[in-house]
C-alpha cells in the first residue's frame, strides 16, 4: 500500500489496482464537553469545512506542512488505511509519501499512526522524489531534473540527480495562500466577503496566471456594508491580479533554486526544462508563466493531482531500485 499524505488531499495506491482511495485530508471532530470524538473522516469531512455549528470543527491537519494536530492526523491515516484495508491482504508493507520539511518527531508519529492501524512494516519516501518518479523523470541517473510540486498548504521545490535531493525548499505558499488572496482581493475590490470553498471554486473555475479573455464569472458572498447576500461578476483580469503575489513568491523561490543548482545540473535544467506537479499546477497558464519569468522550458506532469501517489506507489513496488531513497524511524 502507497499513501501520499497530503496538505489538501489523500491518496492511497495499491499493488496492482492503482488508485483506490482519493479524499481531502479533513477531519470533523465534535468536543462533548471537553470530550473530542471524531465524527467524519475525508469527502464527507469536507462538506463541513466553515459550514460546522459550534461544539463541530472540521480540521484540516497537515494544513501548512507540518502536522498541526498528530492525534487528528493518526485518526485520519487509521481511518483511511481501514477504509481500503478489506481489498487488500491484511497488515500491508506501507510506503508513505513526506514533506521534506517534515521533522523527524513528525515523521516517527506518521510512522506509528500506520503500524498502530495494521502495517506490518512502514517506510517513508520524500515528496519530491516521488513526484518525480511519479512523472517519469529519470532520478536515478546522472542527470539533473527540477520539480516543482505545488499543493494546498506547501510548494515544494526540487532539484534532483542519481536519486538523491541537490537542493530542496518547502514554501508555505501554495494552493490554500491562492484562494486566501483571492478572498482579500473580493474584499477589497467588491467589498464583497466570500468563505474558502468559494475561493477555491473562482481559482479552479478562471484562476489564470495570465488572462487570455474578458468573459465574467459570478460570484455569490456577503456584503461587507449591507451584511446581505450579494452576486458581483468578476473577470479573469482580476484573478490574475489577485493571484499574482502567490506566483511572484513561487517564482523567487525556483530563482533561489536555480541558483542553488550546481552549474552542471543547471546545464542539464536548460534541457529537460523544470516539470510541475500538484493541484496548483492545474491553474491556467501557470506553465507558461514559469516559463517566461525563467526562460526554461516547463512541463506540467500527466495527472499533476495523482502523481505522488503513483511515484509512491512505484517505488514500493521497484523496492530494490528505490531503496536508497526509502526510510524507517
Ligand atoms: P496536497 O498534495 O498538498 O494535498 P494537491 O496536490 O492535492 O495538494 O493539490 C491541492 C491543491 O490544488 C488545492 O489547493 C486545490 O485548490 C488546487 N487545485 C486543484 N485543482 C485545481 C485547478 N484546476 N486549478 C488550480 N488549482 C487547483
Ligand atoms: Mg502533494
């Protein structure tokens, strides 16, 4: 069993069967009285984000990158490790896909969270490797190649050669800091507040990095003087606008990285170009972008939102090749 755990969402492979478990990385908890008992795990977690009464919190746990919460987080990967455990043999090797920014503290209680739900034997593999395996780049020769894998709480930032990590960087801003500007930016554009799931909806629906059309898109929040509902229409142009101080970070960082990069993997760079994964690469013209700001050519991987989970999934079933780049706490 491959598990990418991520800041947004979940997923879990299994030999043979792909991906066979995909959900948010929420957890709806109820407190009784001090007493907190879990109530929903993933999907139907999700729908509860900013709508819970007050004893109800829905928690997201690995939110910026590092685990907020590690009872939270135990009971989410338990929860889903049982979830998929009745189509698999029972106490499975686990593979579990890490943050580089993870501690070890942390890393030892993911760890624990899988042994305490069942695995016989748990590893641990670092994101940007699998991103990259996951994209069919060829880590384990003497070749460099950059990944950029831009998810909901963290952008992480690699450069790789002969399977190992050159140069790493995770950046707190990613999917989440998008949808955060684009709520300031209703805010202070149209005095008009929206919640998150809204956010989110406006970037998937026309986010773009560069606006290629005036088409308008309508946008349902609250009055910021009035307090009532209110519908305003938006453009791309202003998503773009929005959006803008999140890619200009993203940008300085892989400049940082460039720079970073020994010159003859930067050579190798000009070449194979920068490649990204993660939910976040799937924001319109964000490629193209990367690329005018870099002048390096850049690729977005096949399937950006699976392709952890399928590079997890590789290297637990290429065990002997990636067995330098697999660790036990
Ligand atoms: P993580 O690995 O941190 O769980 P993911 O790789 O699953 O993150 O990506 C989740 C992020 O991708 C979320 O912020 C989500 O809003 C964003 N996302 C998903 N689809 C799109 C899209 N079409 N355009 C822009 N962002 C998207
Ligand atoms: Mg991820």
């Amino acid at each position: 069993m491959a598990i990418d755990l991520g800041t947004a969402n979940t997923l879990v492979v299994l030999k043979g069967k792909g991906v066979v478990l995909n959900e948010p990385s929420v957890v709806a908890v109820v407190d009784n009285k001090g007493k907190k008992s879990v109530l929903a795990v993933g999907d139907e977690a999700k729908t509860m984000l900013g709508r819970t009464p007050g004893n109800i919190q829905a928690i997201r746990p690995l939110r910026d990158g590092v685990i907020a919460d590690f009872i939270v987080t135990e009971e989410m990967i338990k929860h889903f490790i049982k979830k998929v455990h009745k189509k698999t043999i029972a106490n499975p090797r686990i593979l579990i896909c890490v943050p580089t920014g993870s501690t070890p503290v942390e890393r030892k209680a993911i760890q624990d969270s899988a042994l305490a739900a069942g695995a016989r034997r748990v590893q641990l593999i670092e994101e940007p490797i699998a991103a990259a395996v996951g994209a069919g780049l060829p880590i384990n020769e003497a070749t460099g190649s950059m990944v950029i894998d831009i998810g909901g709480g963290t952008t992480e930032i690699a450069v790789m050669s002969l399977g190992g990590v050159v140069y790493s960087e995770s950046l707190r801003v990613a999917g989440d800091a998008m949808d955060n500007s684009l709520k300031e930016y209703m805010r202070e554009e149209y005095n008009l507040m929206i919640g998150d799931s809204t956010a989110e909806k406006i970037k998937k629906d026309i986010g773009t990095a560069i606006p290629t059309n005036n088409n308008t898109y309508a946008v349902k929040g609250r009055d910021l003087r009035s307090g009532t509902p209110k519908e305003v229409n938006i453009s791309e142009e202003d998503t773009a606008e929005a959006l803008n101080p999140i890619l200009k970070d993203i940008v300085s960082s892989i400049k940082k990285a460039l720079e970073n990069t020994p010159p003859e993997l930067s050579a190798d760079l000009v070449d194979m170009g920068l490649t990204l994964t993660g939910g976040g690469s799937l924001l319109n013209n964000i490629d193209k972008r990367f690329s005018k700001e870099t002048g390096l050519p850049v690729n977005v991987a096949d399937d950006p939102l699976s392709c952890v989970a399928i590079g997890t999934g590789k290297a637990l079933d290429q065990e002997e090749t990636f067995s330098s780049v697999l660790s036990e706490y």
